[in-house]
C-alpha cells in the first residue's frame, strides 16, 4: 500500500468512531465506468475476487451483535 493510502487509513482510524473505521481498502488507479458515467462495481467485485484468491487481499467481515433478551 502506498504511503498516502496508509495515511488515509490512519487518519480515518483516528477520527471516526470505532463503528465508521474501515476494515481495509484497495486503491486502483481508475475506476471502470460505463458510457454514461456509471461506476462498473461488478468489474471492481471481480477484481477484488481474483486480489483474494492470490492471496493479495484481506477480507474482514464485521459480526453481527447478539440480540438482547
């Protein structure tokens, strides 16, 4: 990771609460679009799988709280 996206996490886990910190990210250097201007996210997703399976990417997944009796 770059040192300005280290920064960036850094600063996000300094001044949100704990609820709003980012697990983790990934920056690309351009997003895909279609014509019109919409982000292509199943192009992301699909990227972000392959980053997985490399073993490149880390996925946390938040667990849910236990629900009061």
């Amino acid at each position: 990771m770059s040192s300005s996206g280290s920064y960036r996490l850094q600063y996000v886990a300094e001044h949100k609460a704990s609820y709003k910190k980012l697990a983790g990210a990934a920056f690309v250097e351009s997003v895909p679009k279609t014509p019109s201007g919409k982000i292509l996210r199943r192009v992301l997703r699909d990227e972000a799988k392959k980053l997985f399976a490399a073993g490149r990417l880390r996925l946390h997944v938040a667990s849910k709280p236990k629900p009061k009796l």
